[in-house]
C-alpha cells in the first residue's frame, strides 16, 4: 500500500525522475528548472497514477471510453450537454481515500498545508515539443485548505473534457486516452509584477528578440488577454553580461488581478500605477538573463521557451516554461512560400562538431553577423531577425534557402554558381528570372555587386592594418593572463573582448571575400579554355605559391621538424620511448636540443591553433601538442621536405603547360599575375581564420580560469565541466544573482545530450514544413482600423459581434469573431471563424498564442472595435498588417 501511495504524490526532484508520463509536461519542466537550480514556487505534484485510482475507484474507464468514440471534430459543436454530463460526474466523483491521504501528508511534508496555492493541469502531452495545451486545462488559484484542494484537482481532471480542450486534441490529433492528467499543487505567489515571455518573438519568428509581457498583480490579467500590458523588446546577450531593451510599450494595464481573501482570484480597476512600467529597466535586464537562462537549461539554446513569470519585489519566481510549437518562418519575402533548405554544407569544413555549450551562441552569432554584414554592408537590406545559422542537435547548420536568394538579389549569383562554390547538396530555390541584371531590379544588383566589389577591395588594401589590429587589440586583453583577476573583473575583460570579436565579424567577410575574389577571378578566365578540368589545373598552378599561407606553413614546418628529428639524437630517443609520452616532451628533452627548440618557435607562433578550434571546449597547440608531436613521431622516417616541394614543381609546371599550349603568349603574363594573386588571396584567407582563432582564445583563457574556480568552489565536479555551462550563467553566479545550486545537474544533464548528440550521424540537409505568408496588399489610409497583428495571414468574412462565450452559437462557419478579449474559454471559436478580432488582449495572450498555433489571421489591440463594427458588416482582417478593413 504505501509503495502505491508513494507513486501518487511526488516532490519536484521526484517528479524530475517519475519523468513526462507520470507527471505531465508542465510539472516535469517546473521540475527541471527546480533542478537547475531555478527559483520555483514550493510545490508538489499528484501524478497520473492517482488520476488512475480516481478513474477506476469510481468506475469511470467506460464512461470516458463512451465519451471518446461519440465525438469527433465534425460534431463536436453538438456536443456541449454530452461534455457537461461527463465533467459533472468528475466533479461530484470522490478522490479515493488513500490518494487523499498521500496528498494530506505531502502537503505537511512540503509546508503548504496551511499556504494559500494554485492547482494546474498538467497533462501528460501538455508543454511538449508538439503540443503547448496554452491555457487549455484549467487552473484554480489561491486555493486554501485540503477540502477545497481535492475539488480543483476534480475540476482539473474534468477540464480535460471542455469543448475547447476536446477540440485542441482533435486539432492535434492526439488520442484522448493518451493524456493523462497530472496535477500541479504550488504555493501562490505574492507578486509585485508577472506576466509571460517568450525567448523570441512570436509574431514574426524572430529568434534574436525576446518579447516580455507585464503587468501589476498576479500574471492572469495578462495570459487571460483581459488588459491591455507592457510589452518590452529586449535583445538577449551574447556579447556582453546583460541584454538590450530594444523597445518598451506601456499597456493601458487598466485593472490588475488580486487574491480574494476567501480564495480564488479577480480583476479589479487599477489607476494607480497605470502609467508606470510595471518592470524598471534593471528588473527587465535581470528577467532577460534569466530567459537567456531558461533557453539554455530547457531548449539546449535551439529551442524557444514559453516563460511564465512571477516578481516579488525582490526576486523572480519562474511559474512554468515549455517549447514554443510554433514559429513563423523570419525569411527574404521573395522565398517566404519556399521551404527552408538548412544546409550544413561550408559548415561542416569548419565546424562540424557538436559545439560546446559555452561557446555555441558566440561562434552562431559570430557566423550570422558575417552573413548579415555580407548583404546589409553593400546596402542591400535584410530582414531583421533573419537567421542565417540555427543550431539543431548541437551542430550550426546554415539557412541555405536565405543565403543563395541574397547572393542572387544582392550580387546577381546563382544558386547554381554558390552551389559550385559552396558545395553542399540541398536543393536550390527556385528562381524566376534567371537573367539577374537585366531591367530595373538588375540595375539596382548591378549596384550593389559594384559595392560589395569596392568593400572587398578596401578590405584588400587594408588587410594587413585589420589583421594586425585585430592581433594587437587581443594581446592587450588580459596580457599576464587571468590568475590573479578578481571576480568581477572578468565581466568588463568579456565585454571588452566581445566588442573587438563583434568588429572583426563585420570585417571578417570582406576579408574572406579578399581572400577568395582572386581565385574567382582566375577560374572565370580559364574556364572558357579548359572547361570542366579547370580546377584541376588551377589545384596544380596554386601548388607551392611563394605567398605564405599559414595553414600550409604547418604542415611544412612540421616536415621540416621530422627531418630535424631525425637528426637530433636526443629526439630520436624521445620518440622511440615505450610508451611514447607527449605530454612530457619539456621534461624529457633537455634544453640543448636543437628540436626542443625549434619545436618551442613553432608553438610560439602557431600554438594558438588547435583541431576543431572554432570551439573553445578543445585544448590549444600550445596546451597540448600530442596531436602534432605524434604527426612528427610517425613522419620521422619518410620526412622530405624536398622532394614535396619538387613534386609540387613538377605540378605546377604541368599545369603551366597545359595553358601555354592553349593559350597565346600576350595572355600569359597577365594569367600568371592571377595565379600569384590567388595565392597571396589564399594567404589572406587562411592568415584570417587564423586570426580568429587567436581573437577565440582569451575565452578559453577566461574558463580555464573559471573552471579551475567554480571547481575549487564545488559548483562543478571538475575545471573542465565550465565548457558546459554558459557565460550568462557563469556572470549570474559571479555577479552573485545565483548561488550556482543546480550547476552540477545542469551539467551532467547537457553532458549527457553533448555526447548523445554526438553519436548522431549528422544530415546534411534539414528541411521542414515552414510557415508560408502571403505578400500583403498595399492598402490606402483611411479605410481601416489599426491593431497589433498577431497571427499572420488575412482573411475576408462577415463580422459577428461575440460578446461572451456563451454567445458563441451566433457564429457561422468563415465568419470573422469580433470579441472584446479572449482567454481559452473561446477557443473553440477560434475553429469556426475564419479570423478573430480583439479589442483589447497582449499579442502573446493566450487567445493570440492559439490563433498563430491554428493559423487564424488575428489582430487584437484595436480600440473601440465592438462599436466601430457593426454585425453582419463584411470586413477583411489582414493578420500581416494588424489591420481590420472595411
């Protein structure tokens, strides 16, 4: 018996391990962020295992079974009396003795047995990756006192079958015996401010902008849609310690939801604060952090978070959080109606690793800035938000779809010609007019292609100042390293490394370009005598250039250090030792070593390179010079650095030969000043990356620092587990917003998807079902009422004036709803109308969350719009715009 009753009640760190089926997706992810150490209310969950015990102690199984079958998504309006008949017997069924009993001593256990709580739903498909269930279920607030807690539980199971949510799950085509409810009992809290926020923007797909939703009082005056709140735009960190706020939007907030002192909760008019934000800007800064957090700890920093949010006055207390299911595709309109092709083709040269945790949203950020640079710089604009790299299964993965329409509007490439460059094997897009420059939008790529030509060449001319510059400026960070910084030091050595990173992103690819244009140039000179064996020629003019390219430089002193080896006695003894020991190479070779010390100037000047080292996580030459001292070991025989460069002559000489045999000899000079400019471009190219590695490496510096203190401090098992926490949670401990409780969990647990991730043989392409939007019209002034879009699209219908749910009924199949406000008792009116209207709501109200997730064009936030419409009148609501149109 009390193993039984050990299953019906679980703590958050017990429900962590029941898992989703037991507890509900809404109570497993509060239960993750307990475990990482977020702040969460007290609280406890009543598993799926008690909802068993209630359904069979009262006999329930083929009741529900009956219910299911007689209904379906065609009569489903029908149904109403048939529901209501069901939830009626849940209402008046009994809680089995022993459930109560569990829930009776978990209560005492957990000190809520006299605290005031809300009880939620939280159904075992509800806040999943494939579902929300945003507001479907019901919750009962400020509930006191086990009598009245066993009768919102009751309400919570039979809110499984309201129309709206019978509706959601036939919508989602989920099977209504596959959810299964748990129920969340926490403490409520007293708060100051709440509200909602998204680690994106909702609206427009935006993944660079976080959108927060506040209001005074508890946070159901702004789920509910029932006020009009503030609405702050905030951009998340990667660069700095904090976020940016882009943009605030003061609501009217015209009432606020309190507690009745005899429990549940009410809106109540509210002029005192009306004109006051209900965050101040450091409190908006603090909450951006925390959903920085929150899209690291539960998205894994791909996956966008739906955030329920409390204030107290002094700390925030998170309430829930789940995947955003839907998100609308932030492209160029010129492909919006074409899918998105992420490609990991160039990506996976460079970075085809799964990325560690601390580094990916730089190394992203770093990527994107480049792509953006690439268009905006020449003047060719860019959507904002758009997202050139996203990160799926731990791995950057590029927005090909994006990336050859802008090559193609920006420069007059075609995809087929960046296919050639890039490789890769997604499809192309598909592109009208295949003649780029002609008629007038080729005369504005005409000028653009000039600008990005002029961009390049600057870059050319000024390559060396940047690079240097760029070398100088990280010397200066940090010169006697990080030993002896205090901790708050580290935050203005971060922001400053940060801005000199965001400088050379902008540069970066002009630099490439510079680096790359030369050999364009020389192929599309030869290409019209040699044909398809071009590159191959030109593989063997490029060989053995005279231009220092550093990435080859390795390679050649590393063969010139075998030689050396080879005749350095003291080498050859250390390389023949058993067991071989690289780590030890100082200790075992004496200081007179000629190849001790010719081996100490190549780590001198390459030793800030490394395998994979656009990821910080993985150790430096010049840490750990295994990989190129067993490179050296296994060469020692067979090292000729003469006979390569000779086979490279010979190279070079038969690919000379097969040009002068096909080309006149007036055109030959000016091919070999190709050659030796594609060589020296080479150069440029690799001398780049390499000194962005370089520009990388004070950020190792800073977590081996790091790793070594919050180690020494316990939060982390060893120095090296920093590579797996991120920076704004490492400046939250530092800074002392966070004590670090929960570090080690969060660190076992992205461990464990690092290396799960990396067992994944990784697609090349991603591609799926994106959202399409349609061009809007242009459309002249006068004729319309502004609003807030929140669901895209636009639709045209006779207008029905719904002023309660219970009204419902007056609405036909393809009319437009027009309704005050909507929480998710209208939803399943949402499924008739063929768009929505609002008179007052947030765009991320629940009523505007389930329209993007139906796809109903919807525009909330227009004032006097019950009277402005008349019923019956034939309006247009065009979701795009946040305009209704008579």
């Amino acid at each position: 018996m009390q193993n039984r009753m050990d299953n019906y009640v679980a703590s958050w760190r017990e429900a962590f391990q029941f898992g989703v089926s037991l507890v509900g997706g809404k109570a497993w992810n509060l239960s993750r962020l307990e475990r990482y150490g977020f702040n969460v209310p007290c609280g406890l969950v009543l598993t799926t295992a008690g909802f068993q015990e209630f359904i069979n102690y009262n006999q329930l199984g083929e009741t529900l079974k009956l219910t299911s079958l007689q209904i379906n998504s065609k009569n489903l309006s029908e149904a109403d009396h048939l529901l209501y008949c069901l939830r009626e017997q849940i209402i008046n069924a009994t809680i089995p003795p022993m459930v109560v009993e569990a829930i009776q001593g978990r209560l005492v256990t957990e000190g809520l047995a006299d605290k005031r709580v809300a009880v939620r739903s939280s159904a075992s498909a509800e806040d999943s990756r494939q579902a929300s269930f945003a507001g479907i279920h019901d919750t009962f607030l400020n509930i006191r006192r086990l009598e009245n807690i066993i009768e919102a539980i009751k309400g919570c199971y039979a809110s499984l079958w309201t129309p709206r949510a019978v509706a959601y799950r036939r919508k989602q085509n989920i099977d209504d015996h596959e959810l299964l409810p748990a129920v969340i009992i926490m403490e409520m809290v007293e708060a100051r401010s709440a509200g909602v926020a998204f680690s994106c923007d909702p609206q427009s797909g935006r993944r660079d902008i976080y959108v927060i939703n506040a209001n005074f009082g508890l946070g159901e005056s702004v789920v509910s849609g029932a006020v009009e709140p503030d609405t702050y735009f905030v951009a998340p960190p990667v660069y700095t310690l904090l976020p940016e706020i882009k943009a605030k939007n003061l609501g009217s907030k015209l009432g606020v939801t309190s507690t009745n002192e005899n429990g549940g909760v009410y809106l109540a008019p509210y002029d005192h604060l009306r004109s006051e934000p209900a965050l101040t800007d450091e409190e908006i800064k603090k909450l951006g952090v925390l959903i920085t957090r929150i899209f690291d700890s539960l998205g894994n920093g791909e996956e966008p978070q739906d955030i329920e949010w409390a204030f107290d006055g002094s700390s925030f207390v998170l309430l829930q959080a789940r995947p955003v299911t839907t998100l609308p595709d932030c492209t160029f309109e010129a492909i919006k109606n074409q899918p998105t092709a992420w490609s990991n083709a160039n990506y996976r040269d460079a970075i085809p690793m799964v990325l560690s945790p601390l580094h990916r949203q730089i190394m992203k950020e770093f990527i994107d800035t480049i792509w953006i640079s690439t268009f905006s710089n020449p003047g060719y604009p860019v959507p904002d938000g758009i997202q050139f790299s996203r990160i799926f299964n731990g791995r950057l993965y590029c927005n090909m779809s994006a990336v050859y329409w802008g090559q193609y509007d920006c420069n007059g490439a075609l995809p087929r010609d960046l296919t050639f460059v890039w490789g890769g094997h997604q499809p192309e897009i598909e592109i009208d007019d295949r003649s780029p420059f002609e008629g007038e939008a080729g005369v504005q790529r005409q000028k653009t292609a000039m600008r990005t030509m002029a961009l390049i060449n600057e870059a050319a001319a000024n390559a060396s100042d940047i690079l240097s510059g760029v070398a100088a400026a990280i010397k200066k960070i940090a010169p006697e390293g990080y030993k002896h910084f205090p901790n708050h030091a580290f935050i203005d050595s971060f922001e400053d490394l940060g801005q000199i990173v965001k400088a050379y992103s902008e540069k970066y690819t002009w630099l490439s370009g510079a680096g790359g244009l030369p050999l364009g140039i020389l192929m599309q000179n030869l290409f019209g005598v040699l044909g398809p064996k071009t590159p191959m020629v030109i593989n063997g003019l490029m060989a053995g250039g005279d231009a220092s390219i550093t990435s080859a430089d390795h390679g050649y002193r590393l063969v010139e250090l075998a030689e050396q080896a080879r005749r350095d006695d003291y080498a050859v003894r250390y390389f023949n030792n058993r067991p071989f020991a690289p780590l030890l190479w100082e200790q075992q070779l004496p200081e007179s070593s000629p190849f001790r010390q010719d081996f100490q100037k190549f780590l001198k000047e390459y030793g800030h390179r490394a395998i994979y080292e656009l990821d910080i996580i993985n150790p430096r030459w010049q840490e750990d010079a295994s990989y190129l001292l067993d490179i050296i070991r296994t060469t020692m025989p067979t090292a000729n650095l003469n006979n390569l460069r000779a086979r490279q002559k010979e190279k070079g000489k038969q690919a000379w030969a097969e040009i002068t045999a096909l080309l006149p000899a007036d055109k030959l000079e000016g091919i070999r000043k190709m050659i030796i400019d594609a060589q020296q471009g080479a150069g440029l190219r690799e001398m780049a990356k390499s000194i962005l590695v370089m520009a990388l490496q004070p950020y190792r510096s800073m977590a081996l620092e790091l790793g070594d203190r919050f180690a020494g401090r316990n939060l982390i098992d060893q120095p090296s587990d920093i590579f797996f926490c991120t920076w704004p949670e490492i400046f939250s401990i530092l800074g002392g917003e966070w004590n670090g409780m929960g570090l080690k969990s969060l660190v076992q647990d992205r461990i464990a998807t690092h290396n799960a991730n990396d067992k994944i043989i990784p697609p090349d392409i991603i591609q799926g079902d994106k959202a399409t939007c349609s061009q809007p019209a242009i459309i002249p002034l006068g004729n319309y009422l502004q609003g807030v879009g929140a669901a895209a699209g636009k639709a045209t219908g006779t207008a029905r004036l719904i002023n309660h749910p219970g009204e419902g009924n007056k609405l036909q199949p393809g009319e437009v709803m027009v309704a005050p406000s909507t929480d998710p008792g209208w939803t399943p009116l949402f499924l008739k109308a063929c768009a929505v209207v609002m008179e007052t709501g947030g765009y991320i109200s629940h009523g505007a969350i389930i329209a993007r997730e139906y796809g109903i064009p919807t525009v909330i936030n227009v004032p006097g719009v019950m009277k402005a419409i008349q019923d019956g009148q034939v309006v247009t609501v065009d979701g795009d715009e946040g305009r209704v149109i008579f």
